[in-house]
C-alpha cells in the first residue's frame, strides 16, 4: 500500500469520526446586568444573552441556559424538546426572579418534553393563566422537571401532562389553587412547601391517574374562601398520597370522584374543617393506611363510599364529637388494627360491617401534643349558635363544648389558629373564653380554633406516639399505627430527617396571611 494510499484512509476515517461523533452541549449564558448584554450576543459568559427568550430559543437537546441574578420580566416559552438523557436545562445561578410588570412566567409548548426548571423565583406575576408561574402554554408536555424553585402570589399549573416532576419548591399566596394536575398521569408532586392560597393548596382532577404526592407540607391554609389542603375530583384514579403533613388547613383532604387510590403515613392535624373525606358516596376502593387524624375541628373521617379500607391509623374524635362517620346511609368499607380515641364528652362513631377486629380504643399519648380533655379542639358553632360570631371579638371567641368552664380555666395556656403563639385565658364564662394577648382581628368567616396546651407554655407539635402509648405494636404485622413523620423537621423544610433544609429559601416570605 502506498504512502498516498495511507494517508487517504486516514483521512477518511478521521472525517467519519468527526461525522459520527456527538455534538458537544452547549451552555448560554444569560445576564442582564452585564456591560455587553445583548440578545445579539453569541450568547457566552463573556458575550451573554439579556433575555432567558433568546437562550432557550438557542438551546437543543442536552444544552443549558445559565440565568444570572436579576429580575425578569418576560413569558418564556420552551418550544423545542430535549431528548431521554439529554434535557434543555435552565438553571438560575444567584437570585433569578421572574416576574415584575405584565405577563411573567416559564412555560411550554404543547407536547414539549425533556425540559428541566431549576431554581427561579416567580413574584408577582400575570403569567400566562390566572396567577400562574409554571406550566404548559396550553395544555401537554412530558418529562418535565421543575425543582428549586419559590413561587409567591402564582402557582404551577399541569394539564394533560405525563411525566412531570415537580420537586423542593415552595408555593405561596396565588389567588386561585396552588399547584394543580388536571388531566395528567404519572406526574409527582414531591418534597414541597405549599401554604397560604386563595383556594385550594394542591389538586389532583379531571381523570388524572397514578399521580403522587409524596413528602410534602401544606400548612397554614384556611384564609379563604374554599381552603382545603389536598383536594381531588372529576374521575382521579390509582393517585398515591404518601409521607405528607397537612397543618392547620381548612379541611384536610377532601375527595370527590376518586378511586383505586393510597394514602399512607401522612398527619392531618389542626383543620379547622374536617379531616379526612372519602366523600360524596363516589370515592371507592382507597387504602387508608398508617395515618394519624387528630385536632380536626369537625369530623375526623367522612366515609361514604364503598370498600375502603381504615387500617392501622391514630384518629381522635373532632371538636364536633364525630369520629368516623358515614353520613346518611352505611357503606360497604373495612376497619381494623386502628387506635381511636373517643371523646368523654360523647362521640359518634359508625363501625364497619361485622365490627373492628384488633382496634383499640384509648388515650394515645403523643410525644408534645395540646391536652386531651372531654374534646380536643374547640371551634365557632354557628350552627348550635348563630350568634356565637356576634359574640366573639379580638381577645374573645365563644366556641363549642358549652358551659366553657368544663374545658378552660383562667391560667391556662391556649393556642389560637395554630399560630404558635402562647396566650394565657384571662376569662371563662358559660359562652366564652378571654385571653391575652389578643389576636390582630377576626377572620372574616368565623373559623377561629383553639387548643388547650394548659401549662405547657413552649408549643411543640410532635404527633408521634410517646413510649408508653397504649398503641405501641397494635398494628399489623406488631408495627405502631400512624405515622410517623417529625412534623417539626417538616415545617423546617427538612424531609429526610438530616436536619438540613431540603428546599430553597423563602426570603423572608411571610407564613401567616397579611389579614393576620
């Protein structure tokens, strides 16, 4: 072979190489503050973009778009896809705010997927709904990743989206839902901080299936008008609600339309509604599973629908003395290895069909709870009283379980709203408690709840059964019924327990609404 010959093989091979061979991804930098940011830039760290539109508009598969610190605001639409391992990725590096004057927000086309979404902060915006940050232009989208991310005053809504991740994001103050899946499948809502919304903290609707709700908290929801904490409906099927606290909500969890579903090892605790409900006689087949359900201002657990199974739970009969209850008519539902305990002042409670086998009915004994007397929580009756509104003021509320003597003394330490602070009862009267110090006002629906923590005067709420507990070892299998999630790590952001932050940071972001 001659030397001629050689050397055009290897030519040849070298340029195959180079045919064959993966382009390399790309990162675009985007930075408004820079001296020489222009959208007519190549989009380098030295010759950044000044809009997150231009990145992503550069960006293909596997390629990242770098946003550096500022505020943004622009509606940002995702219009290609990345690929199975190889996603378009825009990260913030610093504080990124999306939001300011007109519409703002992240979104995607229709049926865009291999998108990942790290880190931004949505304030304030118009986005592309109605109080939405994040979510599909219109509807679709798959293999979606939204993680790191704060949102205040909108919300994520999915919708007819497969395969979506939505994970270490805390969500806040949007008018309507905080975040919502309508129409989606195998989407998981994870590790997230969801609190304070006009209408409802996080729904699961409209013929969505195996979606999951795994390691979240959803606290300090009820300021409004339709505040549950978790809500489902319209034909939800095979969802997974896991490892969740739910804090001081207007109800817990409310189901309409819902089937074939789990809900295992989660706290409901402090509604000023109900608790749990499997409910309006078409939610069938869930496994409630290792739950605890304690300080619901009404019923703990509605049930109306058909071969769902109670099992190896810590319920506590709500301020209105209803345990489990199935409204009018009894329903076709399993209940067994449970700890209840039942209210000395009278509680009505619907046992199965063919009874509770190996369920006990005792004082639980958690680790730091608020005392358990003749009731557990205390709420307005405006039903018993239509008056009782009238009759309450700042420092004043006329709640349940009248004479009030029976419940309180002067002295004793109460809490109000779930709010964390001590105030200590200054009056008891048949109709009435006073305390000090006041509340700022009364909410514009008469929700106000109380709970008696009497000399304890540092409120830790560790909903964990304490070692003497009468449940220890009841449940199936020799385990303890309930869960067992340390609901102070939780509301610290803390999920696994390592006693580090697992989300973002608020930046300052109030917990408690404006109204308080």
């Amino acid at each position: 072979m001659s030397r001629t010959t050689k050397c055009c093989i290897a030519s040849t091979i070298c340029l195959a190489a180079m045919v064959i061979a993966p382009a390399q991804a790309a990162e675009y930098v985007v930075d408004q503050k820079h001296a020489r940011a222009s959208d007519d830039n190549a989009g380098w760290s030295d010759s950044p973009f000044k809009t997150i539109s231009k990145g992503v508009a550069a960006a293909k598969a596997g390629d990242t778009v770098l946003v550096k610190a500022g505020t943004y605001s622009e509606m940002v639409v995702v219009k290609a896809s990345g690929a199975e391992g190889k996603p378009i990725t825009l990260k913030a590096d610093g504080r990124v705010i999306v939001g300011g004057r007109g519409k703002a927000g992240i979104a995607w086309a229709k049926d865009v997927g291999h998108v990942v979404i790290d880190g931004f902060e949505f304030s304030g915006t118009k986005g592309f709904s109605n109080n939405l940050g994040i979510g599909p232009e219109r509807s679709g989208g798959h293999h979606i990743e939204i993680q790191n991310c704060v949102l205040v005053g909108v919300g994520i809504r999915l919708s007819s989206c497969s395969d979506v991740r939505i994970r270490h994001c805390v969500q806040t103050g949007c008018k309507r839902n905080g975040v919502s899946l309508a129409g989606c499948k195998n989407c998981t809502v994870e590790e997230c901080d969801l609190y304070n919304n006009g209408a409802d903290a996080l729904v699961v609707t409209r013929k969505s299936e195996d979606c999951k709700v795994l390691r979240n908290v959803i606290s300090d929801h009820w300021y409004d008008d339709h505040p549950d904490g978790l809500q489902t409906y319209f034909g939800v099927k095979g969802l997974r609600v896991e490892g969740n606290l739910l804090f001081n909500c207007g109800q817990g969890f409310m189901q309409q339309q819902s089937t074939d579903g789990v809900l295992k090892n989660n706290m409901i605790i402090g509604t000023h509604h109900s608790g749990l409900l499997l409910g309006h006689s078409n939610t069938h087949r869930w496994d409630v599973n290792g739950n605890t359900i304690a300080f619901t201002g009404f019923q703990a657990i509605v049930n109306t629908g058909k071969d769902n199974v109670i099992r190896n739970n810590v319920v506590l009969t709500g301020g209105d003395t209803k345990l489990v209850v199935h409204g009018e008519f009894p329903v076709k539902f399993k209940a067994h290895h449970n700890l209840l305990w039942k209210s000395p002042s009278g509680a009505q409670y619907n046992p199965p069909p063919g009874g509770e086998p190996n369920t006990v009915f005792a004082t639980p004994k958690f680790r730091s709870a608020p005392a358990l007397g003749a009731k557990a929580c205390f709420y307005i009756d405006i039903w018993a009283d239509p008056n009782s509104p009238a009759k309450c003021r700042p420092n004043r509320l006329a709640v349940i379980g009248r004479p009030l003597a029976q419940h309180f003394a002067v002295g004793d330490h109460v809490e109000v709203n779930y709010d964390g602070k001590v105030r200590k009862v200054t009056k008891v009267t048949d109709e009435w408690i006073e305390f000090d110090p006041p509340l700022a006002r009364l909410h514009h629906h008469p929700w106000e709840s109380v709970v008696n923590w009497k000399d304890k005067s540092k409120f830790v709420w560790d909903m964990r059964l304490a070692d003497d507990s009468p449940g220890r070892g009841i449940a199936e299998g020799g385990r303890d019924p309930g869960s067992d999630i340390d609901m102070q790590a939780y509301l610290k952001g803390d999920f696994n327990g390592d006693g580090k932050r697992d989300l973002p940071p608020r930046h300052d972001v109030p917990r408690i609404s404006s109204w308080e």
